[in-house]
C-alpha cells in the first residue's frame, strides 16, 4: 500500500489548489489524494473528500482508516498567506492534523504547512503562519521552464484559479503526488527546528510514448499466422522446404530416446527336455508310487512329479475375469460395452485398469507411471521445430540440420496441430449418434474409434448418407494432418498401445480357453488298482496263513515262507508291471510339465501386457492434454496483446511553464528500422522458451519449497484426459482460448530491456522529436530542460517575496535540489523540487507594505584646514540611516 496525502482546505482560495489538483488527477497526473474541509471552529472531522482519476468520492473517516492500511500518512494544509484570504485558525488546524495521525496507525507521518501567496508579499497574522514542528514551505511565486532557465513571476493577486494553475504543481512534487514516480522529498525528513520557513518549487515533465510504443508493438508481436523466423549470429535458420520429413525426423528421435515408455519385453517360451531317470531313481518312483497306491491316492502322487508352479496369480486372474469382472473382461477381449456399444480407447483402458486391481496385479508398483521426463522433452523438441534452440532434458533431440544450416519449420499446425487444425466437420445428427462433435488431429487413436462408428453408422438408414459424406471428409482431413510432428508421435503410441491391447487380449483368450493339463486316465491309472488288488489278496493271504500257524494247523515255517514268497512274488511282478510302462508314463509327465511351463509364461506376459496397457493408456491421455496445451500455445506463442494504452486527458491550457507534458514523434521510417534490429534480436533461437516457461509458472507454480522453474510444476505429473486432473483442465482452457500466453508481455519486456543495454542508440530516433501539449515540437533535450539529469543545488529563487536582508543574506539561493527521473517504457517522468535554506518569517515581505526606493547620503564637512574653530562645535543631526534598494544603486 501507498502513503495517503490529505490536504487541509479552509476554503475559497486554498480550494483553488483542489481544483487544481483534481485536474492534475484527472489527467491522470497525479496518485489517489483526500482532502478535508478545515472550518474555525469545527476540529471534528466527518468525512474525506477522496480524489481519484479525478471523480471526487465522500467517505467517512471510519471508513477510511478502517478499509486501508496506512503505512504513511502525509498531512499538508493549506494556508493562503493573501489579503482577504480565508484561513483556519490554529487550534483548529492542529487539532484536524492530530485526529487524523491519531486513527490512522501510520508508522511515518509527514506534517507540511503550504504557504500560498504572491509576489508582493504575505499578509495576515505573522505569528500563525509557521508551526514548530511542521516542514513550513512557502511556494515560490514564479513560474520557469527549470532550474536553468529564466523566470517570471506569478500574477501579483493571485485568487483561486491563479492558485490552481501554479501552487498545485508545485504542492504535487513536495507532497509525493506525482504518478508513475517514487518522488517524495519530505518523506523520512524530520522537519527544521524553530518557527522557520523554506522556499520552495518544483518542476514536472512526462514524455509520453504510447503511440510510439503501440506503433512498435504492432510490428514485434505480429503474427499472421506463421512463426517468425529466428536469427542467430553463429549459424543460418532457414525454413525447411519438407516438413513432413523434419517432423518424422524428431519423432523418431524422440521415440528413440524414449523407447522403454512403449513396450516391455515379454519372457519366451522355455523348452523343456526331456529327463533321465537312473535305477534307484525309478526304484524310488516305484516305492513311492505303491505307496501312493494303497494309500489310493495315484493321482497326488502324479501331480508331484510336475515341477511345482505357482497357481496364485492365475487364480487371481480367473477370478477377475470369469467371476469378479466379467463386465470388465467384455470390454477389455471382445470391445463392447455392457450395452453392445463400441468401447474406446479409454474404455478399454478403465477397464484393463479395473482388471488390474481386482486381480491384484500391480499393486507393488507405483499407481502411476512418472514420465514427467517424456512430456518435457515432447514439448522441448517441439519448440526446437518452431525455433531452432537447442533443449532436451538430457540432450538427445538436436536442431534440424538442413546443410550448414538449422531448419525450423515456419506452421504450427506442421508440429502440434492446435484447435484451428480440430476436425469439426460432423453434421449434428451424425454427431449426436457418434456422440461426439469432433476429434483433434493429434489423437489417432480418436480418428480410428470415430472412423469405425462412422461406418457402422453408414448402415443406418437415417444417417448412412450423412456417416458417409463425414467419413470421406474424416478421410481427407487425417491425410493432411498425419504428417506433422504431434501426429507422428501420437501414431507411435497409438500402434504401442494398439499391440499391447491385442496381445493382451489374446492371452486372456489363451488363458480362458485353455484345455486342461493331460491327465493319465483310467488307463494310465490299471496298474494302481491291480496293485491294489494284489496287496489285498496278498494280505488275506497273509492273514490266512498265520491263522493257521496259530491254530498249530502247519507248522511255523510254513506261514513264514508263504509270506515272504509271496511278497517277493508280488513285488517283483509289480516292480516288472511298473518298469514295463515306465516309459508311456514319463512321457505323459514331460507333456504335462511342458504345458504348465508355457502357462507360467502366460501368466507372466499377461501380467507384463496388462502392466504395458495401463502404462500406455495413462501415457496417451497425458500425450493428448500435452498436445492441446503445446498446439495451442504455438498456434498463438505471444498471445494477445493484452496492452491497450489509455489516452489520457490532455490539459490543453493552465499548466504553468514548470510542467509540461510531450508525446514522442517519430517518422514511420525511424519506427521500421528499429523494430526491425530489435525482431532479429528477439526472435533468437530458444525464444519461445521464456514465453512458455512464463505461462506454466503463472498458471501453475511449484508448491513451497521448490525450485521456482517451469520442470517443478505439478502439470508434468498429472493425468490427462478423462481424468479431471489440473493438466486436463489446464490445457483444455488452453485449447479453448480461455487461458492465453503471455509471451507478448515477455517479449516486449525483452524489448525494452535491449533498448536500455545494448540496443540503446535507437532510442534517440525514437523520441528525439516531442510535441509539446499546448505547446510547439521540440527536441527531446529542450523539452526535458537538464531535469533528467543529477545538477545539484544550484540556482536562486525568485526574490520578489523576500526583503533587501533576506536577499542580502542569500536566503534565496538553492539548498537541497531533489530529483527522481523514471524511465516507463520508452518515456520519461522527471520530478524535481527545490528548497532553500530555513529562515524567519521576518524575511518575507508584507503585502501593502511601503518601501523608500532611494535614501540620501548627509553632506560632508570641509576638509580639516589645521586651525581650531572659532566657537564652540555644534553637534549635527543624526541622519537616519537606511538600507539602499537593490536595482537602484546607491545615491550620492
């Protein structure tokens, strides 16, 4: 917030100086200013007159101090010191100054007392007119052109208007006023001790170049459609005569650089050989599967020989897509929706990433891809097309070289079509049945699904004509747009995730309609049962026979014998049963263990196609928003120009000479040949960078504590279309026009700086001539009158006012000289106030007062002749002495 200035007006001639001031506001000249109404004998105040662009607004003093911060506060009064002149009284004055200081809460509070009076001097009550304490400043009645130059004196009874006209100036430059210009001599001074009063005057000058700077700006920020060619001292830029072949160019080293976001490797098919099985191996396998056998569990023993495989993820899998989201797998295999519609490309993403998580796939991973590196370096090397600058996050993506040249590529619609390049041409029931209106030329994916609709529309009988005739335009369009550098690297991800959808989609098909692992039947599974025959008719055998020997019926050994022989019996003919088809058997198992190892293999570029789809799913989206955001602002790399100069009012009469107001006037050849240098200064390979770099950081900045660069931008890590992120609406607005570049401003900045540095030698061509307002044509250097130049304190002021002591003092030499010029674009506001040295009231001249214009010197005796006088001496009268008057000399 600024400091506030009010000013203390007791009316009839102080209010002069509110008018004038309030002119001076409506020229826009001068900042916000109050003022108050100081009546003798009212030191409540009730409102303040608020001044600003020169409409006059009545606000309480509650609100004032209350709606604002105040960090300053500048209190002047105005005090005509004229015959007749209405004045407050003093404790009425004080008491005003001291409310307001005291609501305020101002940290600095500047206490200025403005004597106002003219060249024959002040009248009224002398002992009021300076306050201790206060800066008591007495406008010099004289108007000049500056400080060097001479001078004439303001009329000698001055009213209201003469007031308007000379004080108000002046009141503006010590006060801080003065627009566009941090001119504030009293602000932080503390004011002169004892009841002292200074001279003072001031002098203004503004050289306005709107016109000049609007006539350059419409030549710089041209755009008619075509990127300007950069210039570079080092090497040529030309525009490539085959864009097409540039874009493909940086597309295939863009999709180089980053060929690992496309697809992931898939694991091959292992071959399984075929086993050796050695003798105690086999004498092992029988054991284990007689035991199997009684046991009548054959097939668990069959089962253990298969190399052990994880069946975790195929059961999430068959779960997913057979049970928990079969809606999901329609989608994702047969591309329809619930309702027999087409699916999309974003269907069929959702619905992959649907599948993903009920099966439980991907969950150690990241929920989303970082490929913030991919899309900077997809902007990068677009800009490089546009303007020959060398980016890259990491390098990788170099100019194109045509020759010795760097190549550029002069449409935007040849690098990223933007949404003048949209297809839009669908008449409005087709669009209603499609439901869509358009595509964008950067989305091949989009012109594949609305190409399919279309023909499936064309069998309609309501809308196959109009479905033909979009189609064919649909057609047309596409081959115009294909071969710019968006496209290219949109085909590349579209054809990526295109493989990956149909892969996936048929080893979902593989997994559903797999046939069951080869199994060994009834056949393969005989020599289980007869084995289990035998050992039951080997043990009633057994039980048989030990009954016997029990009951004593044969003798012991025979029992034994019986049973030993038998067993060996049995185990040797299962043993020759089982070596006898060992070979069938091992075959059905290496057949078996084949086929489970290429359904791990399956199973695990399932998970790796379904990892690749969601990747490139959530890739194209972002691909799609970084295209609509980098077509657009190439379409429009400045923006609009958003600067639209106001004409200020021009006050035609009643400036003094002190402030003068000039318009810079160049021929329009002075203006071509330096917005010419300045184009090939500006339009420099790498110029679109800053302008880019501007948007993200004004639209989107990092959070706290990051680096304040346009890569720190949250945008990089977002999700694209048909996400609702801040990258879709962002560049959405982009696309629609609601969000603009500023790299006008940007460049025009540019500008300005290099007519400050190094280009500076244009400028005196550009605002060498001024015409005066109300005034003649100029050279730059009269018009300004040195005031833009440091000169010290040097000069007298007007000494009309001032008595022979005073002037004989040299009360009226130039103590303290205040300057402050500011350059505001190609223009100029240059402020100065002078001060003399403090002095007594005493000093000043009485309005009325009488002067003796001439003394007479007393008549000088004879000379002393040696004799003694006759008579006593007479003393002579004393003559009175007077001061000579300055001008006339000294009579004798």
């Amino acid at each position: 917030m600024s400091a506030l200035t009010i000013l203390l007006s007791p009316g009839e001639h102080a209010d002069g100086v509110i008018a004038g001031l309030t002119d001076l506001s409506a020229a826009g000249l001068i900042d916000e200013f109050g003022w108050i109404r100081c009546v003798a004998g009212s030191s409540r105040i009730e409102k303040v007159t608020l001044v600003t662009e020169g409409r006059s607004t009545d606000v309480s003093l509650e609100q004032l101090v209350t709606g604002r911060q105040i960090p300053a506060l500048r209190v002047a009064t105005l005090v005509p010191a004229t015959p007749d002149a209405v004045r407050a009284d003093l404790g009425t004055e004080i008491a005003a100054t001291n409310g307001l200081v005291s609501v305020s809460g101002a940290m600095s509070v500047t206490r200025v007392r403005f004597l106002l009076a003219g060249p024959e001097g002040i009248s009224g009550d002398l002992d009021s007119l300076v306050i201790e304490g206060y800066h008591n400043v007495l406008v010099s009645p004289e108007d000049s052109r500056a400080p060097a130059f001479g001078r004439i004196a303001t009329p000698t009874s001055p009213g209201p208007q003469e007031f308007a006209r000379f004080a108000a100036p002046a009141v503006a430059g010590v006060t801080g006023l003065w627009s566009g210009v941090a001119h504030a001599p009293l602000d932080g001074v503390d004011p002169l001790p004892g009841r002292v009063v200074r001279l003072t005057r001031s002098f203004y000058r503004r050289l306005r170049t709107d016109d000049v700077e609007k006539r350059l700006r419409s030549v710089i920020l041209a755009q008619n459609g075509e990127l300007p060619l950069p210039s570079d001292q080092h090497s040529q830029v030309i525009y490539v005569q085959d864009p097409g072949l540039a874009a493909s160019t940086m597309a295939q080293a863009f999709w180089t650089k980053h060929a690992a976001v496309l697809r992931s490797n898939l694991l091959p098919y292992e071959a399984v050989t075929t086993e050796e099985i050695g003798g105690w191996k086999a004498i092992t396998m029988f054991f284990g599967f007689l035991w199997a056998s009684l046991k009548n569990a054959p097939s668990a023993w069959y089962r253990s020989l298969v190399d052990n495989v994880s069946d975790r993820v195929a059961i999430g899998i068959q779960n997913a897509v057979f049970t928990d989201a079969p809606a999901a797998y329609e989608v994702v295999v047969r591309g329809r929706k619930a309702n027999g519609e087409y699916a999309s490309w974003d269907d069929v993403g959702a619905a992959t990433e649907h599948l993903a998580a009920v099966a439980g796939i991907g969950q150690t991973e990241s929920a989303q891809a970082d490929l913030s590196l991919v899309w900077q370096d997809y902007a990068s090397a677009s800009f490089t097309l546009a303007d020959g600058g060398t980016r890259g996050v990491s390098g990788g993506l170099p100019p194109i070289q045509v020759g010795a040249a760097r190549g550029v590529i002069g449409h935007s619609g040849s690098i990223v079509p933007g949404a003048r390049e949209r297809f839009s041409d669908i008449p409005g029931v087709v669009a209603a049945a499609v439901r869509t209106d358009g595509v964008d030329a950067t989305d091949p994916l989009g012109i594949q699904d609305l190409r399919f609709q279309l023909h499936e529309l064309q069998a309609s009988p309501d809308h196959g004509l109009a479905a033909g005739s979009a189609l064919k335009q649909l057609d047309g369009w596409a081959a115009t747009t294909s071969r710019s550098f968006g496209s290219l690297v949109g085909e590349r991800l579209a054809t990526s995730y295109g493989e990956a959808r149909r892969d996936m989609q048929n080893l979902f098909e593989k997994v559903r309609n797999a046939a069951a692992a080869p199994d060994p039947g009834e056949a393969k599974l005989t020599l289980a049962r007869w084995t289990q025959v035998l050992v039951i008719l080997w043990l009633v055998l057994t039980g048989v026979f030990i009954w016997l020997g029990v009951r004593g019926t044969v003798e012991w050994w025979v029992p034994v014998s019986v049973i030993v022989g038998t067993l060996v019996i049995l185990l040797v003919c299962l043993c020759m049963a089982f070596i006898k088809s060992q070979r069938q058997l091992f075959a059905l198992l290496h057949q078996r263990r084949r086929q489970k190892s290429e359904e791990a293999v399956d199973l695990q570029n399932l998970q790796t196609l379904i990892s690749d789809v969601r990747r490139l799913w959530q890739a194209y989206g972002q691909f799609l928003s970084w295209s609509r955001a980098i077509g657009s602002f190439l379409s429009a790399p400045l923006g609009p120009d958003r600067e639209q100069p106001t004409t200020p009012l021009d006050v035609a009469w009643g400036l003094p000479m002190s402030t003068s107001i000039g318009v810079a006037q160049p021929a329009d050849e002075q203006v071509s040949q330096a917005s010419g240098h300045l184009r090939r200064a500006l339009y420099h390979p790498g110029w679109l960078t800053n302008s880019w770099d501007d948007l993200i950081l004004r639209t989107s900045p990092p959070g706290p504590g990051q680096q304040p660069s346009a890569l720190a931008s949250p945008l990089w890590h977002d999700r694209g279309r048909q996400s609702q992120s801040g990258l879709e609406r962002w560049s959405d607005d982009l696309f629609s026009g609601r969000l603009q570049s500023s790299g006008a401003d940007v460049v025009w900045r540019n500008a300005l700086e290099l007519l400050s540095t190094s280009m500076h030698q244009l400028v005196p061509n550009l605002v060498g001539t001024v015409s005066v307002i109300g005034g003649p044509v100029q050279p730059l250097a009269e018009f300004l009158g040195d005031l833009d130049r440091e000169q010290g304190a040097r000069g007298t002021f007007a000494q009309d006012i001032l008595t022979d002591g005073a002037i004989a003092n040299a009360t009226a030499e130039v103590s303290v000289d205040h300057r402050r010029p500011t350059r505001k674009g190609l223009g100029i506001i240059c402020a100065a106030t002078q001060y003399s040295d403090a002095f007594t009231i005493d000093r000043l001249r009485t309005a009325g007062g009488t002067v003796q214009e001439t003394w007479d010197a007393p008549t000088l005796s004879e000379p002393y002749s040696g004799a003694a006088p006759a008579g006593p001496t007479q003393p002579e009268p004393e003559a009175e002495f007077r001061a000579p008057d300055f001008g006339k000399g000294f009579g004798f």
